[in-house]
C-alpha cells in the first residue's frame, strides 16, 4: 500500500490480494483464491472503517474456527515491528482487518471454544499496535471489561515501546475520533487518570502528544477536572510538560476560556 495514498485507495484489492498472499504462508490451509473472491464483494461501496469490519468477517470465514488458533494466524503473517513514531503514512491501515478481528471476535469465550479470550486479545493487540495501532480495538474491551483491561495499559505504560504506551493513552481516551465513545469514561473520566499521571513525562512526543490530546478529551465534558490536572503538573514541569498543558488546553483557550488562557501563560 502506498504511503502516501488517500483513504480512499485503503483496502482495496491489491491489499486484499496482499493479505491474502500473507495468511497463505502464515497458514497453508488458507484457501487465498476463495477468500479474495468473497473479500471483493461490495468493497468499493465501503468506507475505511467498514472495509476493516467486512474483511474481518470474511477473514472468521477462512481463519481456523477457534479464535486463538484464528489469531494465531493473524500474528504469524505480520513484518517485524515498526519502530517510526512519524511518517508512517496511511500504509499501515493494512492491518485494520486485523485489529477489526479482535475487536468482533476477541470478547466472547463463544468464539473461543468456550475459554476466556481476553488474554489471546491482549496479546493480539500488543503486537498489532506496534505494527498500526490498537487504539479502535482496544475500546470495546475497556467497554465490556473496563477494570481489566484498564489494569493492563497500566502495566503497559512501563513498556518499551513508544507505540504500546502510547496505546494506554489513545486507546482509552474518551472520545477519541474514528472509534466508538466509551460512555462510561465520557461520563467520569477519573479511572484513565493513572495513566495520564504515568506517562506525563513520556520520552517520547508521540506518546505525550497523545496524553494531551486525551485531555483534550476531558475537557469536553469536565473542564474543571482537566484543568485541575493541569494545574497539578504546573509544579516542577520541565519545558516537555509545559508544552503538553499548552497542548491539552489549546480548544478551551481558542475559545476564550479564562482558566485555559491562564495555564497556557503559567505554562510558556
């Protein structure tokens, strides 16, 4: 897939003739001219986000019945591990279908021949998201399962890899764009709080950048709460966390609100 390509050219045939060559090697079984025959049907009318879903379920079509041994699969046809945190292009939406997958069919033991799928999912999504991101398919989990899965992006924000931690963040933000809310965090943002205070001071501005923008987030619905925040972390801020409360704060002060404009002054 092109790096610099449009939505619209994502998913299209050449990448369904791409995944199909990969599970083939990952999985001899996999019947590659059939799954591209049924994987074209009305995929032009798709948008992104749909052609991830109707390929993954065409992929629950073709893939072992069981969903470990369906994801099993899935992990052994990926590439090694993308280190870039920029300039990674729309290339990687490639792997949609695959995130897709574990968000349809990764939280019902039903699929699983009646074994708890969480950590397979868990396990899944660690090694999409430093491929793509799991950050569409993380939030059904945190719907379904929102204290387990909280407590794993919490071990995760010790890991690493950039793009893991960045995950604990981006994955649980409120309102995050492209995916579905998580009603309950919208309502009370407080339980992703530990991560934000874990990752605050992140190496990486790829992650930092995310913690912001979850902020962002909160103060949609809970002004006061994200500022309070803010203002904690004024005490000692190096000049990267500054510009992570500028960041957080950027939507309230672009529309005047006095307490954004002053933690975007205290924090120059």
């Amino acid at each position: 897939m092109d790096k610099g390509g449009s939505l619209t050219s994502l998913l299209d045939d050449t990448a369904v003739r791409c995944l199909a060559h990969n599970l083939a090697l990952a999985w001899p079984r996999f019947d590659a001219a059939r799954f591209r025959r049924s994987a074209r049907r009305e995929l032009d009318a798709l948008s992104i986000m749909q052609r991830g879903l109707h390929l993954a379920r065409i992929l629950r079509q073709h893939l072992p019945p069981r969903y470990e041994d369906a994801v099993a699969v899935l992990l052994r046809s990926l590439p090694p591990p993308d280190s870039a945190t920029s300039d990674r292009g729309l290339g990687v939406f490639f792997f949609l279908p695959h995130t897709s997958f574990i968000a349809l069919y990764g939280l019902d033991a039903e699929h699983n021949a009646g074994v708890d799928p969480f950590p397979v999912s868990m396990h899944a999504q660690y090694e999409l998201t430093r491929r793509f991101t799991a950050e569409f398919s993380i939030r059904p989990f945190l719907i379904r399962w929102p204290e387990r899965t909280l407590a794993q992006l919490l071990e995760w924000t010790r890991d690493p890899d950039p793009h893991v931690r960045r995950l604990c963040s981006e994955g649980s933000r409120p309102r995050l764009p492209w995916a579905q809310r998580i009603p309950a965090f919208v309502r009370d943002p407080r339980p992703t709080l530990p991560i934000l205070e874990a990752l605050k001071d992140d190496p990486s501005l790829y992650v930092r950048r995310s913690v912001a923008n979850h902020i962002g987030d909160i103060a949609k619905n809970h002004p006061s709460l994200a500022f309070d925040l803010c203002q904690s972390w004024l005490k000692g801020a190096s000049p990267e966390r500054k510009w992570l409360i500028r960041h957080a704060v950027r939507h309230p002060a672009k529309h005047a609100h006095p307490t954004a404009l002053r933690l975007r002054r205290l924090a120059a």
